[in-house]
C-alpha cells in the first residue's frame, strides 16, 4: 500500500512511532484519531441524558484524518484540549472546536457510534439529514459518510425481516 492511516481512541500517543515506521519503509503515513465527541459540551462533567435521546449512549465517534501540517497541528490541539477542558470518562471533544480547529482536517461519520448513525438507528432520519448538513458546513468537501460493513445488514438476515 502506498499510505497507511492510524486513528488511536481519544488519543494520539502512537504516532511518532507510527510516523517513523512508516517513512522508513517507504510508506505515506497519514495521522488522525478516533476523537469522542461530546453530545453538547466539552466541558460538561454530567450526563444529561433522556432514556428517548438518540444520545443516550453517551459520546459520539468521528475519525479526523491530517491531511497536511496544519491538520495535524490542529488534531494535537484538538486532542489536548479533550484532555484537559473535556475529559468525563473520556476525553472529548465538541463541535465547538470542529468549528474553530477543522483547518487541514478530513473527517468521517465514524462508526456505529457517529452521531448521525446513532441518529438513523434511532429512526430519526430527519437529525440524521440535519446533522450531515452541519458537518458540511463545518468541514466542506472534506466530510464522508462513513459506510462499513456491519451498517449493512446481511443478505440471510435481510431475507428474514
């Protein structure tokens, strides 16, 4: 493979090593990390959670990629700041700062645990809409909906429903 990407969980503590390994053996290494982001605030310390809220679970996931210096150097603020005004059970994030720091930045839906599939899990596919549209605004054409093989379900078990 050409280039390689790694995306620790709420942190960035692999990737010097990964950058060294990766340009001595003639591989584009390319940094990001898998942030949490918090459902409203960064620096809110209680759950504020209703049992009919898509986010209920908690924090969000979204992957942000550097694509460049300034990328990079906003994902270690992102990342420090989640550490140091955000962390509640994990560090986080909030759109506050996806906003202020997005400079030099790819970003992705995340997982089954990214807010807009959280949304669309919880049938809420009108949030689900509004939210893509926010992260478009936010990020431009640097933003992708995510789509792994889990999120679609089976042919044996789509027959079954």
């Amino acid at each position: 493979m050409p280039a390689v990407a790694m995306t620790d969980h709420g942190n960035m503590f692999g990737a010097i090593e990964f950058y060294r390994t990766c340009v001595a053996n003639a591989v584009q290494p390319i940094i990001g990390c898998e942030v949490y982001l918090a459902p409203r605030d960064r620096r809110e310390s209680a759950r504020q959670q209703r049992s009919d809220d898509y986010e209920a679970g908690g924090n969000f996931h979204m992957i942000l990629l550097a694509m460049n210096m300034e990328g990079y150097r906003n994902l270690c603020k992102m990342v420090s700041l989640s550490y140091q005004e955000g962390f509640y059970f994990k560090p986080r994030i909030d759109k506050e700062l996806l906003r202020e720091l997005n400079g030099g930045l790819i970003a992705t839906s995340g997982c089954l645990s990214g807010e807009i599939n959280r949304a669309f899990a919880a049938d809420n596919y009108a949030r689900g809409r509004e939210l893509a549209t926010e992260y478009l605004k936010i990020f431009g054409d640097r933003y992708y909906l995510e789509i792994q093989d889990n999120h679609i379900p089976s042919r044996t078990s789509a027959t079954r429903c």
